[in-house]
C-alpha cells in the first residue's frame, strides 16, 4: 500500500499494480484523481481483499484501471502465482507501459 501511493504521486511511475489490496483496512482514495494506468489483481476467496469491497472501492477510483479476478485464489495466490506474474507483465509491458 506504501508503494503504491507513493507511485501514484511519483512522476517517473507510470503505472501501478496492486495485489491483493486489502481494502477493508486502507482507503484507496488517493487513486480517485491519478490517470496513470492501474492494475488490480485478487483472488475470489480473499478475506482481506473481498471481491465485493474492491469492485466498490474501484467504482471511484480513476480510470484507465483493470481488474483481474482470479477464481478459487485466496489472498496468498498458493497455486497462481504463475498467473499472478503473466497478468503483471502483460500489464507492465503493454505498448506505453514502463520496461
């Protein structure tokens, strides 16, 4: 969460990713005015992180953000790590993205 904040105000980042944020502790409001590209990702049986509670926190937060679901992952993505890293680097590495 540190990092993605100061990320979200740091001009030599140019997009953000959060794993499992969890959002029943910390408030996202901080990305409510940032366009830099945003990635979520977040297992559907996360209890840090519910799906419900991100989808909320998303409707206002800024776009472009994407959220990927991943079904049967919890907040430690044993077993999924591999799509974990895919979606990742698909996101950091698309066309405009930071290398």
């Amino acid at each position: 969460m540190v990092a993605l904040a100061a990320g979200a105000d740091d001009a030599r980042v140019e997009r953000l990713v959060a794993i499992a944020p969890p959002v029943g502790w910390f408030d996202l409001s901080f990305l409510r005015t940032t366009e830099k590209p945003k990635l979520f990702v977040a297992g559907d049986r996360d209890p840090y992180c519910p799906m419900d509670a991100l989808e909320r926190t998303l409707e206002a937060v800024a776009e472009p953000h994407e959220l990927v679901r991943l079904s049967g992952v919890d907040h430690f993505f044993f077993g999924a790590e591999a799509e974990v890293a895919r979606h990742v680097v698909r996101f950091v590495t698309a066309e405009g993205g930071s290398r």
